[in-house]
C-alpha cells in the first residue's frame, strides 16, 4: 500500500489517520484461503497463506498480511491493519487499530484505536479502553509530558515485544514503550517505560 500524497505521522496515533487515507484507496484481494463459514464484507485485502477460519467476521476496509491465522469467531471491524505472521483468535474484536508482524491477539481479547508493535502478545483475556466515560477527547503521556490527541476514541500505544499477562487491563491513551512484561489480572495507565516490569 503507498500513498502518493505526504502525510505528516508526528505523533503515534497520528498512524491511525495515514492507516485509515491508505485503506481506503485499496481494492479487494485474497491470496489465502477463506471458510466457507467465514464472513468478508466490503474491501478486504488477504495475504498469501492466511488462513480464515469458520465464524470470522471481517468488515473492510482491512488489510491481513501473510501466513495469518484469523479466528475462529473473531471479529474484526473497520480500518484495522494487520501484519504478517499474526494470529487474531477466538472470541477477539479488532477494531481500527494497527497490529504489526509477528503480532498476536489470540483470546478473548478487545482492541480498539490501538497501535501494537512487532512481536508482541496479549494474554487471554486482555482488554484495551478507547473511549472515556464523558465522551471527552483522550489526551496521553507522551515521554513524560501530557498531550491532547484530539481523538475521542484511543486505546494504547504499545511497542515491540510487550508480553501482557492475563485479564489485564489497559486503560485509554497507555503508551507502552518497548520491551515491556505485563503481569497477570494488571490495571495498567498513562506512560509504561521500555523495559519495565508491570505485575
């Protein structure tokens, strides 16, 4: 995917807009092998040897890199961007978020307006917010300093290699850094350092 136009990326949700202008210049292709039990609706993009297993739901725009196990009964939703050699499992909702390769959202899990870096996992269980109780813009912690996104709806902003635990929580805006274990049943906000251990 490549847009001709430029599109200034500052900040990381920022990635979300270019992610939404890109998919919605796509055309719809499938080079990976579809269930007949399986659902795609509108534009979707499906790499070489994904495999969409019975009772996925996909609702394009979306883009599913190669050698990706989708599903079974997972649902994703509108404007969500998904690498190569990733796994979206069973009973999980993906909505308009950006996971990268080797990424995996295996059970039972909520992503929402998220950008999830290389080789990270979300143990079962794990839920991301995007939207605060009084519907305000969400605003983050960004390198030690508060800024407004000027989006309604974000969740977290996690990087490469994040291990989370099970039926952990991670509140809107989050920004995970780098390198990341989260422990299991953890309520995790605001701005997490690389290379931090969160139990």
């Amino acid at each position: 995917m490549y847009l001709k136009e430029w599109r200034d990326v500052v900040y990381p949700w920022h990635l979300l807009d270019a992610n939404e202008e890109l998919l919605k210049k796509q055309k719809p292709s499938c080079d990976g092998i579809v269930d007949k039990k399986a659902s795609c609706l509108g534009m979707v993009i499906i790499g070489k040897d994904t495999k969409v297993l019975p009772g996925s739901y996909i609702e394009g725009p979306v883009y599913i890199g190669h050698d990706c196990k989708i599903g079974p009964n997972c649902y994703i939703r509108p404007y969500t961007c998904i690498g190569d050699y990733c796994h979206i499992g069973n009973a999980c909702e993906v909505k308009n978020s950006i996971i990268m390769d080797h990424s995996n959202v295996p059970h039972q899990n909520y992503v929402g307006d998220s950008v999830i870096g290389q080789h990270c996992n979300l143990g079962a269980g794990t839920k991301i917010a995007n939207l605060r109780l009084d519907k305000r813009n969400v605003s983050l912690i960004l390198n030690g300093m508060r800024l407004d996104t000027g989006r309604q709806k974000i969740g977290a902003i996690i990087g490469d290699n994040v291990q989370i635990g099970i039926n952990a929580t991670i509140n809107i805006g989050t920004v995970i850094g780098n390198d990341v274990f989260i422990g299991p049943g953890a309520f995790v906000r605001n701005e997490v350092r690389p290379s931090a251990r969160f139990v």
